[in-house]
C-alpha cells in the first residue's frame, strides 16, 4: 500500500492553447507520485512532447517549435531539480511540468526567470489498491485527525459533504447519492466498523464544530516540528 | 418548557397537530404561496416554508415564511439549511428570522448542491443539522452565538429537526436522532411513510434509545399520478405501496379533468384519512402534511380526521 498525489493530464487542447507563443519547450515528468502512476513520468513526458510536436504543427502551423522531453526523480525536491536541469534550462523558453502542483511551483522557485506551466490537474492524495490499480481518497490532509473516534474511517474525505455528524439522508443501504449511488456512506462504514469494535456510544456521541483555522491554507510546517495554519497558531 | 410559537403550545398542550408545506420557487412573487397557506389557516397549526428543496436556487425561505406570516396569517416553521451557508450566514438569518417574528425553524443539513440546478457551487456544511440545533440552542438559551459571544436581545424560536424512518439500517438514523435531541431539538417531523409498520419501528426505535422529542410523521397525498410516480422513483429510500401507486395510474386514465380531479381527491382522503387515524393512535404528536400544491386536499383531510375523531 503506497500514498502517492494523483495527478491527471490536461486535455491537449488545453495544453496547447498554454504554450502558444513559446517556440523552445522541455515537458518535465516527474518519476514521484506521478511517475509511479505513469501519469507524469518519463515515458508520459516523452509521450506528451511528441503529442505537442503534431499540436504544433497541426493545430498552430509551427514547423520549427523544439519540444523535448525529460524527467527527474521527484521535482519537489530543489536540489534534484537544480541539479537536473541548470546546464540545460537556457535552452528552453518554458518548462511544462507533469509533476502535481507542488513539483510545479518547486521547479518555478529553483529557475525564476523560466515560466513553468502545469500539464496535469493536480486531484488528491490517493491510498492505492494493489488489486485494482485503482486510487483512493482517503485523507484530505485536515489538520484535525478523528481516526480513534470514528472506526478508522475517515467521514472528512469520504463523505461527499465532510459531515461530523453523518450519516445524512443522501444514503440509500450504505451508498451515497452523490456521484450515483457507487461510493459507499462513509457514516455508515463507520457505524459498521463501530458496532463491530462494541463501540457504538462513540458513535452516537454529538461531535461539536471544527476549528476551521486549524486547515486555514497556507498552511506551514517550520524546521519539522512547527505547524502553523494561515489563520495563525 | 415555554412556548415561543403556536406550533409548540399546540404540542404541549397535548393536541394532535397537523402541518402543512409551502414552496417558494424561483421567483420574485409569492402570491401563489400566500394564497396557498390561507385555506389552510385554521387547520394546519403551521406550515414548512422549504429553504432550496433538493438544492435548487429558489426564493429565500426566510423571506417567503415573513410574507407567509404576514400576509396569510399562517405561522412558518422556517427551514434553513447548512448546504448553502457557514455558521456566520446561518447566525445572522436566525437573529433576522426573530427579528421578522418567524418562531420555529427547521434545522436541515441540507441535500447536496451537486444534484441541484447549479451543481458546480460550493458546498459549505460548515455545520450540520446537529450542530445547527445546537448552535440554535445557544443562542435562545444562553444568548450567546456559536463562538459564546453575547447577544444583545437573543431569539425566541424552537427548533425542529427531521428523521428518516426508512433510512437503512435504521438504528444509524435513530442514533443520529439521538445526538439532535442531546443538542436540543424541540420536536421532529419524518421524511415521508405510507405505513404504519414504518411509524411503530420508529417508535419502538425511540423507546429504545430513550428518544422523547415530539415528533410529526410525515405524509404525502400525491396531487396525481405524475406527482406519486416521480416521487417513487426519485427520492432516495422512499417507495409508495404498489396498489396506491396503481390505483393513482388507473385514475390518471380518467379521461374528464373534472372526474379525474375528483377520483385523486377520493383516493387520497380514502388511504391517508385511514392512515392518519392509525397514526394517532401511535407515539405521533401529529402529522406533516408535504403536499405541497395541494392545499384543498389538505384541507379536507384535517377536517375529516377532526370531524370524525
């Protein structure tokens, strides 16, 4: 079981319509999160650029664009990506990363003077099952974990309304109405698993109000130890 | 226990009450509505004003249910959702909604705006129906808002709250009853039942917790057969018998408006007339009568059940 940023790519159209106007392009995968699953990795970066090149042509009449291709081992890191790409960056007029939004911006602090556009919509954090191939959401990174009080299902990312005193009258026999009826009632996983654990006073219990500074972005984690959300400490 | 509103005397002092259900729509004129709850007055002891019903945008329910007061002299109990506003936007229309003269309201988590008519809006649910009778319960008993600041002058409302008895399993909807009436709920209505199996699980459900909030079981005579069709195939967990749903069909095959409108009329009395006495008999404080459009029948239907009872 792994937790990777799931990320998904752009429409082309919407890719190409980004970098008009640029004639050098390096589309930059990242073998991280998005390269795991091969979203955003080296080969979907190789993929995209050559995809581009027809773009450019096609859709924009441009025979001489450059687009490149490449890839480093996670663009969130500064130092990776320094050392990557600082020998090489001048060559280029725009980076398009495939990286989540975190790689993205990382890669526009390490090069300041070179735009750096996101190919790929940046989804959630996703919780894998290894059977399927299929990516979960299972954290929505609150900043208030209510694991021990509710079964070890979290009803903040998997109830469609993030409801602390579920379930609602949107569940039919333990499915949400949202989304069609697929997704599971996280409240009912939780008065499930609650029963289950001879529990069933925790669930009943009236859970009071969150303090929403505590998830105020932007959010910071000083020297590893210090967090402070943006409504302050 | 005082009474800020008639709904509320009405139930302490032990009468079986009957309410009724408005539905401001997207518009600016509530002439429809207003005339909708005057045959009404002197029957239903109040009616539900709907805030967004299904999450459509519609006319504030907060202005419909003043207009409702003051032009047809009909008490409201205004619902109010937590879908559409945070706990600011939820204070300042329960401080406005005293200050209109509203005296009930109805705390609603509130359907998901995704399956509304502008799905692409942000959901807030900042609190939930819980938390807002309890945020509501703050502010009347001790006159403070949510945060403990004190309020100059505060409310006088009851709040109300809704329960699903088909919800499956039952014991999770009846557990979430619970944590409302630690929160402070008034009294409750139930989404809709056609059966008096449904009223005594729910009961027995109370007993079991130890569940004492008045509660009004909620009804739907169906105008027509198109009404009682989409209803059985859109709302979620609810199905109406198959032999009311068939005789309802048969009617519609009525080719004369006039008879047509007469069978429907006759059908419905025929089967909630029955229903509604069953349920007096049972733990119900009363019945919420959700035919909205309807008022004629809902009329004829409280009279009958107080003529004969």
């Amino acid at each position: 079981m792994i937790c990777v940023i799931v990320v998904e790519q752009k429409p082309l159209e919407d890719i190409l319509e980004m970098v008009k106007g640029y004639e050098r392009m390096l589309v930059l995968g990242c073998d991280g999160c998005a390269g795991i699953y091969q979203v955003g990795g080296e080969k979907q970066a190789e993929m995209l650029s050559s995809l581009l090149r027809m773009g450019e042509k096609t859709v924009h009449n441009k025979e001489n664009s450059k687009i490149e291709a490449s890839a480093v081992l996670r663009q969130c890191d500064k130092e990776i990506v320094r050392e990557a790409l600082e020998n090489t960056i001048g060559d280029y007029d725009v980076i398009l990363s495939m990286a989540c939004g975190a790689g993205v911006q990382t890669v526009a602090e390490v090069f300041p003077e070179t735009p750096v556009l996101p190919a790929v919509n940046t989804k959630f954090i996703g919780m894998q099952d290894r059977e399927l191939g299929d990516l979960h959401e299972r954290c929505r990174a609150c900043g208030d974990c209510i694991l021990d009080e509710t079964g070890g299902i979290c009803p903040i990312a998997r109830c469609a309304k993030s409801l602390l005193n579920g379930p609602c009258g949107g569940q039919v026999e333990g499915k949400c109405e949202v989304g069609g009826y697929e997704h599971d009632c996280a409240w009912i996983l939780i008065y499930r698993k609650l029963k289950e654990f001879g529990k069933l006073d925790q669930f009943m219990k009236l859970r009071l109000m969150r303090d929403n500074r505590i998830s105020q972005s932007p959010r910071d984690m000083k020297g590893g130890i210090k967090y402070t959300g943006g409504g302050g400490e | 226990m005082e009474a800020y509103s008639n709904l509320m005397q009405a139930i302490l002092d032990g009468e079986f009450v009957f309410t009724g259900e408005l539905e401001p729509e997207k518009t600016t004129n509530l002439e429809e509505l207003v005339e909708g709850a005057k045959p009404l007055v002197g029957y239903a002891v109040a009616c539900n004003v709907t805030d967004n019903p299904q999450s459509m945008a519609y006319m504030s329910s907060l202005v419909a249910s003043y207009i409702v007061q003051r032009d047809a002299g009909m008490e409201t109990i205004y619902q109010l959702r937590c879908s559409d506003r945070n706990r600011l936007a939820l204070t300042a229309d329960i401080l406005g909604a005293a200050a209109l003269g509203l005296r009930n309201v109805l705390a609603l988590t509130g359907d998901h705006v995704s399956l509304g008519d502008n799905p692409g809006a942000k959901s807030v649910y900042d609190l939930d129906s819980a938390l807002l009778t309890y945020m509501i319960r703050k502010m009347v008993d001790e006159g403070v808002d949510l945060a403990g600041r004190p309020i100059h002058e505060p409310p006088k409302l009851h709040v109300g709250v809704a329960v699903n008895p088909n919800a499956d399993p039952l014991e999770a909807e009846i557990m979430k009853l619970k944590r409302k009436e630690v929160a402070g709920a008034d009294f409750a209505q139930t989404q809709v039942i056609y059966t008096m199996e449904k009223v005594d699980s729910l009961f027995d459900a109370y007993s079991q917790y130890d569940i004492k909030i008045p509660t009004l079981i909620g009804i739907f005579p169906m105008k027509n057969y198109g009404v009682a069709d989409y209803f059985d195939k859109n709302i979620p967990g609810v199905s109406v018998p198959k032999e009311l749903l068939e005789t309802l069909k048969k009617a519609s095959e009525i080719t004369d408006k006039k008879k047509r409108k007469e069978k429907y009329m006759e059908i419905n009395l025929d089967y909630f007339e029955a229903f509604v006495r069953e349920i007096k008999k049972s733990d119900a404080r009363g019945v919420h009568v959700m035919a909205v459009g309807y008022e004629e029948m809902v009329r004829e239907l409280i009279a009958r059940v107080r003529g004969k009872a």
